[in-house]
C-alpha cells in the first residue's frame, strides 16, 4: 500500500529498524519556522527528543540537526538549497533504489507533519525512505504494543495515517471489469482497491474497538459498585510513571529510560498508610504534538482517566523542559474532557528527586510545602517521598469523601455490613441502644445509601416535646 521501493518495516516488528546488530542508519532533522511564537521548548530540545524517539525503534542516528526554514515550501517543506544539501548528507545521490553502500543512510525522519505529496518528493530526492514525527511515534506504539486491544488502537491509527498516502506503486494489478467492445472502461484501479480495503478494515476495527469500549464500561462499572477509589498516573512519556507504579504497587511493570517504553495500562491494588484501599492505574504517557490519530484511537484507554477520583500528574523534575512537558500533559487532558478535575483531584508528583541539586530541592520542598497536599516530591528509584504521596493521596480523597455520622441498631447486621464493605469506617462507638459510626463514602455509593435508607435523610418533625438526638448529620 505504501511505496516498496526502499528498506521498511512493519510497525508490529519486535525489533524495529534494526536487523540482528545490523541497525538502519537514520538522519533526523528538525524543521524551525523562524517566525514562530509561544513555544515553550527550544528548537534544540525538540530535536534531542526526536532522536530519542528514534532510538525507540533501534536505529542508529548518525545525523541529526535543527534546519532553519523562513516559510514552508508546499512541494517539499524545505528549499531547494536545503533538500540537496540533505540528499548529499545521506549519501544516496544518483544510485539505483537496491545499490547500498556502508555508510548510506537509509531513513530520514522529520520532525513535523509531513503531507503526502512533501513525503512522496522527499523520497524521491534523498532516495531514501522518509517518514514524519506521526508515523515514528505509530512505529513506537506498533512495537509496544503487547495485549489485543492495543493492537488493535495501533492498527486504527496506522491505517487512518496511511489511507492518504497511498501510491501508485503496482498499477500492474489493476483489473478490468465487465464490458463489450468500447464500453469496458479501466475498471477499478490498485490504488482504489487498496484505499476499499483499508476503509473496510478501518470499520471493522472501529466496531472491535466499540466493543472494547463496552467491556471497559461494564468493568469501570463494576468498581463503581465497590468502595475503592481509583488513582490514574498520568505524565509526559518517560517521566518514570511505570517505575513510580512498581515502586508503589510492587509489581513488576516494564520500565525502561526509553520514550513509551510502556503503552498498554495496567491497574493494581494498594493499601493506603491509613487503611484504605485504592487502585492504581499506570496509562500511557503523553507526549507533544501528539497525533490525533492517536488520542482518537487510544481514547477507551485514556478513558479511565474520567473514572479517576485522583489524578497523579508525574513529571520529570531534572528535565529542562520540564514546565513544558506539564503545559502539554495538561493540553491533551483538557481534550479529553477532564478539565474539571484538574482544580480538585490533581497532585503533581515531582519524580527523579536523587537527581535534583540542593538548590532545586529546597525550590520544589518550599513550593510543596505550600501546596496544601497538591504538591509531591518523589524518588521512584530509592522510594524518598512515596509514604509522604500516599499520605497527600488519602488527605485529598478524604476531603472529596462525604462523611455521616449514624446510629446503627444492633440488629441490623446488613446494614453494618454494607456500610464496612461500602464506605470508610472512621470511628465506631458501641452504645447502650445503638452503634454510633462515623463513615466516609464517595458520591455513587452515598447516593446508593440514601436510595436504600431514606430514613435516616428524613428531616425530624418539629415538637414541644425533647427532641430526639439526629439520627445522621454530615461532618
């Protein structure tokens, strides 16, 4: 479907661009309009992030640089100065499409959105294969990809991405269809039969993943009907969520210093310092200039993030871009659709303290200080700081939690129960007539109460006579 001609790889290889310790030599390069405004990353650190993009998918970067562009040619993105310049960096100059010599570079990435037509011209004048930041980050993901249903959301993006960019490259196998005489017509071309084929897997992908979609809601469902609040990790790609879930959950999740080292999301059960128990839930990490593509078909995923009572923004505090990275994290949160939770049930969790300065540690220590709970500075590697997170997690959910003071008879034994199997038993007072408690519940399972118990919410008639003591009365 996409042009043949040069050295490719599937986005579901196990080892990417790489061949046993033979590994394709790469050029990236990062286009920078010199007018552009408000960002917040430097031309430089955008590149560096690039290449390690492509370290990602095991190439070998033997060159990489920030090209300067005044306006962006429609043709080619670059000049014409720029794109000979290139093509005699990558050394394929005026050989034949199999003629390969030691040192050719046999991928050029790009660090922005290339179009069809700017992908196919590249190609031909560096005589190379040629793909943008869209589909190296589809490449990673394809390569990460583990469980069924992050194949199948890879799978969505990459043929969503490649519908467009289908070549003509066996017009051979174009058929004829019917017809006598003058009236057969060319029938249906290849191109047209790849775009039909990849439109009609596109549908049944989509509805595959509506099913997915409809598991993931009857299960979120299910943990609604249990008094276990959720916590979602969420954070910049590589800013060490996985490595924070291990140290928190004892699990063993993979965690490398690799940009989406892990994609498919994994939840975990933990116990709190003060007892209560909560999930934990490592999603895949974010990144800029995310590919819709991506964020459409990962969104069933990222949906747990709705379903989350608290949110753990984890971010690389050593790296210099730092502030940036949270500026994105917080775009791509706000898109899908959790604005409202940021102000309430957000925690930024400052991670990979051990490699912090003095200086920077007493900034983030003062500026945590402050925070009320709101701010966390964390060690995923040595675990300094991670009692002091739980602990900020369960003050944040116990201010979120409704709490009611109850009188509970004896004999109502389901009722008792429910409540220790439903709620936050904060204290209990076995009295002469009654047990007197104290519990915390979420919103579901305090709305599930009232609708079960409307009595102990009925307001107490007014009379001359003493009044009895209130059978419940929120704290």
């Amino acid at each position: 479907m996409t042009d043949s001609t040069f050295p490719s790889k599937s986005v579901s290889s196990d080892k990417g661009w790489s061949n046993d310790n033979d590994r394709t030599a790469c050029l990236v390069v990062h286009p920078h309009l010199k007018n552009e405004r408000g960002n917040l990353r430097s031309p430089q650190a955008r590149l560096d992030e690039c290449v390690g993009l492509a370290l990602a998918i095991h190439v070998d970067v033997v060159h990489s640089e920030v090209i300067n562009i005044a306006r962006p040619k429609p043709a080619t993105l670059f000049g014409q100065g720029v794109v000979e310049a290139l093509a005699t960096t990558i050394g394929r100059v005026d050989k034949s499409k199999n003629e390969w010599d030691e040192g050719d570079i046999g991928l050029a990435i790009v660090d922005a959105s290339l179009t069809p037509i700017q992908q196919r011209n590249l190609e031909k004048a560096w005589n190379c294969k040629v793909i943008d930041r869209t589909g190296l980050i589809l490449e990673i993901f394809g390569e990460r990809a583990r469980t069924s249903e992050g194949s199948l959301q890879v799978e969505l993006a990459a043929l969503t991405y490649q519908r467009s960019r289908l070549v003509r490259s066996w017009t051979h196998l174009e058929r004829q269809r019917g017809g006598l005489g003058f009236i057969g017509g060319p029938g249906e071309s290849q191109i047209e039969i790849d775009r039909r084929l990849i439109d009609e897997r596109i549908v049944r992908l989509k509805k595959d993943l509506t099913d997915v979609k409809r598991t993931r809601e009857l299960h979120r469902k299910s943990r609604r009907n249990t008094p276990y609040p959720i916590v979602a990790l969420v954070g910049y790609t590589n800013a060490g969520k996985s490595t924070l879930f291990n140290r928190l959950t004892n699990a063993k999740v993979f965690a490398e210093d690799l940009l989406f080292a892990t994609l498919d999301p994994t939840m975990r059960s933990i116990t709190l310092p003060s007892g209560r128990d909560v999930i934990l839930s490592d999603t895949v990490g974010f990144i800029s200039e995310l590919p819709h593509e991506l964020v459409a078909a990962f969104h069933a995923t990222l949906e747990e993030v709705h379903e989350a009572d608290v949110i753990l923004h984890v971010r690389d505090a050593s790296h210099p871009d730092t502030e940036a990275q949270r500026a994105d994290v917080l775009d791509v949160l706000k898109t899908l659709g959790v604005e409202d939770k940021l102000e309430d049930c957000l925690i930024e969790v400052y991670n990979k303290s051990d490699l912090l300065g003095d200086e920077e540690i007493e900034t983030i220590s003062t500026r945590a200080d402050r925070s009320e709970g709101r701010i966390a500075m964390v060690s995923a590697i040595t675990g300094q700081g991670c009692e002091q997170l739980l602990n900020d997690v369960n003050e944040l959910l116990s201010a979120r939690f409704a709490s009611f003071e109850l009188d509970i008879p004896y004999s109502d034994g389901q009722l008792l129960s429910w409540l220790y199997s439903h709620g936050e038993v904060i204290s209990r007072q076995d009295l002469e007539g009654h047990i007197a408690l104290t519990v915390r519940m979420n919103d579901a399972n305090t709305s599930r109460f009232k609708q079960k118990h409307p009595e102990f919410f009925e307001p107490v008639a007014p009379s001359t006579e003493e009044t009895e003591p209130k059978k419940w009365s929120p704290t």
